[in-house]
C-alpha cells in the first residue's frame, strides 16, 4: 500500500468529497427474486454519489457534528481518496448497534486495502463507545457485499425497518465487534 494518512475529518473539510471521484460500475447485484437472494445482471455505470453530492456532504457533516467518527485516507498529495463514517446513536433491542453510515473510495484507490483500513477505525471507535455491532444498509452491488463479507459481515439479525426502508434494496448487515 502507497503512503496514506488515516486521520479524523473536521467540519471545515466536509467538501473534500468532491476531490473523490465516486463513479461505480455495477455489472451485478444482489436482489430477490421468487423470494430468494441472487445474483442478478444489472450493467449499470453510476458516475455520481449515490443520492446526490449534497446527501453525502449533508451526513458527513451531521455525523461530525453529533459526535459521531468521520475518518479521512489522504494521499501525501493530500487530496482526500476515502472515507468513512459511523454514527454515535445506539438502537436495537438485543444488541447496541451504530450505523456504518457512508464508506468510500474514489474510483481509482479501490483495491488497495483503503476501504479495509477505514472499516477497522470505524470499529474501533465503536467498540469505545461500547456498542455490540456495527450496522450496514450495504449498497446491493455484487463487489460492495464481497468486500464487507470479507470483513465478516453478516445478515444482520435485528433489521432496523427505518433504515431498510430508505432503500429495500440495500442488504441488511452487521458486523460484531471483538472487545
């Protein structure tokens, strides 16, 4: 891996999101059909955040300002080439779960482990706020959810139907975190 700085986002530098480029190509994508999860062919090129620059820009911002973990992956150019956040509000009935709430890479830094190193600090910062499990509304894509599997995600076993109804086609998942 290439030199890059892991360190918090502050307010002021929520805009940064602009200097990634977001652009995913979709060539499958998990969806139900008669009833059961599948793989199915989508060929899709989407070349914007999902839900628009402003959504993304807007949760960061909330994130940072509730108290919650924004965490940057900055190139020693220091153009910001990921990121990811996780919310400081607790729900669940059985578990204490925090919201994973954005994770990403610009277009040509995906593969290089950025991704899995954003994800660890996201953990750890939830495992000092002594919560049992981190939540994921997973984007469907087929490449989204092998990269979380890989982390040891799984079928979350309490779905948060606020979240899921945002966007039905997202999985639901988890991820428990070691103390």
């Amino acid at each position: 891996m290439e030199n890059i700085i892991y360190r918090e986002l502050r307010r002021e530098e929520c805009e940064r999101i602009k200097e990634m480029n977001p652009t995913q190509y979709i060539g499958k994508a998990w969806r139900q059909v008669s009833g059961k999860l599948q793989l199915v062919e989508i060929d899709y090129n989407d070349t914007d955040w999902p839900n628009g620059y402003k959504y993304h820009y807007e949760h960061l911002k909330k994130t940072i300002t509730s108290d919650g973990f924004a965490i940057g992956a900055f190139s020693v150019e220091d153009q910001l080439i990921g990121f990811a956040t996780v919310d400081h509000n607790f729900f669940g009935e059985k578990y204490r779960y925090v919201l994973l709430d954005q994770l990403f890479i610009t277009l040509d830094q995906r593969g290089k482990g950025i991704g899995r190193k954003l994800f660890e600090r996201c953990a750890e910062a939830a495992i000092k706020w002594k919560a049992d499990k981190i939540y994921i509304c997973a984007g469907s894509a087929e490449e989204t959810i092998a990269f979380y599997h890989a982390r040891g995600c799984k079928k979350a076993l309490e779905v948060n139907t606020e979240l899921y109804d945002l966007d039905p086609k997202d999985l639901q998942l988890e991820y428990t975190l070691e103390v």
